[in-house]
C-alpha cells in the first residue's frame, strides 16, 4: 500500500497539470513577469486565509525558524515563478525549461545543505533515471554557440537553472517551516501555507507598489481569467505542502515528475498534439523511475 505522501504528491501534480491547462488556454495577457506572478497569489491568498480562521480555532506553535524558513522559502518561490514567466520571453525556452526540469537533483542537493537531509543512492539513480526522461521529453533546440561557452551566452540558459535553484530552496524551506509547527501534517501545511502567502502577497505587491504602479489594477481586472489559474494553484500549493511535511522534499518533487506525463497526456487529448517514439521512452522512464522510488521509500 502506498504510503499517504504519495497520493498527496499525485493529486498536487493533478492540480498543477490544471493550472498549466487554463494557463495556456486563458493566457493572461498584458501582465508583466512579476504581474503574473502577483496574480497566482494573489487569487489563491484569501481562500487559504479564509480557511485558516475558519478551520484553525487557536494557530498551532511555531519553532523560532519557522520564519526564517517561512520566509526563505516565499521569496525564492517568487523569484524561481519570475525566472519562468521570464523564460516564455526568450527564444531558447524550451533550453531553459529544460534545465529548470533538473530541480529535483538541485532539490537533494538543497536539502543536503539546508536540513541535512540526503537520500539513498538507490532513490538518487531513479531519480536520475527520471530526470533523464523528461529530457528526453522536452527535447530542447541547441543553443547557439559552442560548448560551455555557449550555455553561459544563453539567457535561457541562466534562468532555467536559476529557476531550478530557486524551486529547490523553496521547495526544502517549506518543509523546514513545516517541520516547525506543532500540529498534524494537514494542519502544518494550512498554517504554513497561510504565513507563506501572507510573505508573497506583501512583499511582491509591495514590489508592484513602488516598481510597477499600474501593474496590480491589471492584476485586479484580470479575474476572470486568473481567478481559475489562482484556485488550482491553491489546491497544488496545499498538497504541495502536505507532502513536504510528510516527506523529504527530493523525494517529492520526484514523484511528483508524473506530472510531465500528465501534461503530455493533456497535450494529446485536450489539444490533439501526437506522442512520439522519443517521447514514449520518456514517459517509460519516468514511470520506472517513480515505481522504484515507491519502492525503496
């Protein structure tokens, strides 16, 4: 019987399949990178908090590092979510998202030096095996130039590992913050979550107040698109959040590769587009590569 992070990691992945859905069907356009991004949380923040008052009657303890974690890990989201609307702007994207995609081995290597949690060397070659399918499923363009030289020419490039970098550190600090609160799993990652979206909202609007003045009214008359964008976004944060508390935060993001073969099964059903033979090795690898974790975890 598979172990309760799992389902969690699984149905976060469903929720974020979602999101990416009605984000490629109900673009949001005319809103700036770090617009974009405001407006994830900014749909997503007073249904959390609403939910927080009413299902929290006392809010639970915290450690003394749950706000520097909490807060950690709430402004590299922002920057890791800015780095990717930045990436739909260049002309490698497919390069950087790529590289972005190698978050799960950055996450371990994150959580080796933040928590000083490490995994197994078995559940570290399936991890690779995994990263080696969604490679194979993205299959990126070349960068111009040559070698490493030509990497580091590339924007794309930069903010895809970037990007990587920044979702491993969140991804590590919101199981800190976590880990820091005296409650049930489903409690810590309600109250978590809460205080993150708090950290997001006020310090990106605060942001968008002095640097971009007329972004947040835009952000406002864009509701009916992104007001949908925001809701799946809530339901993937929280069992996000959910599984981080419950897991190594490698492990999850790991599993929760599924969700590459959940958007391509989309992309053939929702939108008509065809698997091809690279992509179905891809699909095979990933599956092996979860299964194996599943089974060493």
């Amino acid at each position: 019987m598979m172990e309760s992070w799992i389902w969690v990691t699984l149905a976060a992945t469903v929720f974020q399949t979602a999101r990416f859905m009605l984000q490629k069907v109900l673009a949001t356009g005319g809103l700036s990178a770090a617009g974009a991004t405001f407006a994830r949380f900014f749909y997503s923040a007073p249904i959390v908090w609403l939910a927080a008052f009413l299902i929290l009657p006392d809010w639970p303890d915290m450690g003394p590092k749950f706000w520097p974690y909490a807060i950690a890990g709430g402004i590299s989201q922002i920057m890791a979510t800015v780095c990717v609307v930045l990436l739909f702007q260049t002309r490698n994207f497919a390069v950087g998202i790529t590289l972005k995609k190698t978050e799960v081995l950055l996450t371990v290597l994150v959580g080796i030096v933040i928590l000083g949690e490490g995994v197994s060397w078995t559940a570290f070659a399936a991890m690779v095996l995994g990263v080696a399918g969604v490679l194979l499923l993205s299959d990126p363009p070349k960068v111009e130039g040559q070698g490493l030289l030509g990497l580091l020419k590339s924007r794309a490039v930069v903010l895809g590992l970037t990007s990587g970098i920044f979702f491993g550190i969140s991804a590590v600090t919101y199981r800190g913050a976590s880990l820091e609160v005296s409650a049930d799993p489903a409690i810590r990652a309600l109250a978590t979550l809460a205080c993150v979206l708090l950290v997001q909202v006020v310090a990106l609007g605060t942001w968008l107040l002095i640097r971009e003045p007329g972004e947040i009214p835009r952000v406002a008359r864009a509701w009916k698109r992104a007001v949908w964008i925001g809701l799946t976004s809530l339901g993937g944060s929280y069992c996000w959040f959910v599984a981080f508390t419950l897991e190594n935060a490698g492990y999850v993001f790991a599993v929760g590769q599924v969700e590459v073969i959940l958007s391509l099964l989309a992309s053939v059903f929702f939108f008509h587009e065809t698997i091809s033979r690279k992509e179905a090795v891809g699909i095979a690898l990933i599956t092996v590569s979860v299964a194996a974790l599943i089974a060493v975890t």
